[in-house]
C-alpha cells in the first residue's frame, strides 16, 4: 500500500493507494497522527508491514505541522526500511521540510 500524508495545515491529508481521508487535526496532529493512520491502514485491512512506499508534502506550510508530519514519516520510513518520496516524487533518504520562509521562532525570555 503507498501512502501519502499532508500536515501543512490544520487539515491532514492522508491517501492509502486510492483512499483519500482528511481530518482536522489541529491542535491534536502531535497527540494522534500515528493512531489516525494506523486506524484508517486498519479501515483498508492493513497493517504498518503493508505500507510499501511514503510520499510527503514538506511545505510550504504550517511550521509545526510540518515538523511533525516529518519526524512521523521520517520515523515509519527508517523502521520499516520503506521508500520515501517528497512532494515531487523524488525519492529521498530524508523529509526535511521546505516552511517557505524563515522560521519564526520566539527567543527564549531568559
């Protein structure tokens, strides 16, 4: 099964082959990525072991989401020993994510 995933904005995208699902995730996405994949791979009888390829939207986008959709699929990736895709079809070894622009990050207080 090939999948797909989009976290650029508060609405997930996920595809398993032909199934396409989206989800507000919004504040959740960190708490239940994993369990909302897992939940829609076992919807299709499958199983993590049956994801043969990952495809990833790196950006632009939302900088947490994107951060966490690429740690997940980085992660699924490397331990299931699977390809991965970036939004270009160009098959990489990692996601790293594309925000568009730079990182708006708060300096500590301290």
């Amino acid at each position: 099964m090939k999948m797909y995933l989009d976290t650029s904005t508060s609405t997930t995208i996920l595809e398993l082959d032909d199934h396409h699902y989206e989800w507000e995730s919004g504040r959740e996405l960190a708490r239940d990525l994993l369990k909302y994949i897992h939940d829609k791979l076992q919807e299709n009888g499958c199983d993590w072991h049956d994801l043969e390829s990952i495809k990833f939207n790196a950006g632009p986008g939302s900088f947490t989401g994107l951060r966490i959709g690429a740690t997940v699929i980085n992660t699924l990736a490397r331990d299931l020993n699977i390809p991965l895709y970036n939004q270009r079809g160009e098959q990489v070894e990692i996601i790293l994510p594309e925000y568009g622009r730079p990182a708006n990050i708060t300096p500590p207080k301290k």
